[in-house]
C-alpha cells in the first residue's frame, strides 16, 4: 500500500484503488496528474524520479502513478496508447495530456493548471 501523505506518488494496482483516489481527489477538488506507465518502458524510468519530484514540491496535487499492463481497464478508458503518457484531471474530467518523458512539459503543464486553481 502507497503511503497517503501529501507530496507522494501514489500506485494504483487495481481499478479499485484507482477510483478510491479519484473519489478522494474529487471530493477536494484537487488537480490529478496521472503517470500512465510500463515496467518494461525505458522512457517511464526516466522519468519517474522527475515525476517524484514535482509530486514533492506540489503537495496539493495529487499524483498517481498506473502501469498499463496491471491496470489494463484504466488505460484502456483514457486511450492510452504510448507510455508515458500524463493525464491531468480535474473534478474527474481530463483537462491536459503530455505524452513522452518531457520534462519540461510535464512541469510546465503541472504549473498551467496549478496557477489556474490558484487563481
């Protein structure tokens, strides 16, 4: 289990734990940022200490982590096709995606939708 502190990527290994934190996250109106991966994806690895990172210094998003293979329902519904790929969710919805190991997107996209909910 995924420790629930604030700043901490947390694994969904099952469409249930998937829709607890989606539930929760709705619930708080907080952003999503959801890291669509794959233990064999070279790319996933690179990025996954990055993604880290961003989760630490953002503690009011929430961040998930989904590989495509354990969790084949979830991605099968958001179409993902090429890993890594980003989902930003708000109130359930998607609102952004950044596909590939871009750490520049990814950050930069983080940053769009913080300061539109900060705004």
């Amino acid at each position: 289990m995924a420790s629930e502190s604030e700043g901490q990527v947390i694994g969904c290994h099952s469409v249930q734990q998937w829709k607890d934190q989606l539930q929760k996250a709705h619930d708080s109106k907080k952003l999503v940022v959801v890291d669509f991966t794959a233990s064999w994806c070279g790319p996933c690895r690179f990025i996954a200490p990055i993604f880290a990172e961003i989760a630490k210094h953002t503690p009011h998003v929430l961040f998930l982590k989904v590989d495509v293979d354990e969790v084949k329902d979830v991605a099968e519904e958001f179409k993902i096709h090429a890993m890594p790929s980003f989902v930003f969710l708000k109130e359930g919805k998607e609102v952004d995606r950044v596909v590939g190991a871009k750490k520049e997107d990814l950050q930069a996209t983080v940053n769009k939708h913080i300061s539109a909910v900060t705004a």
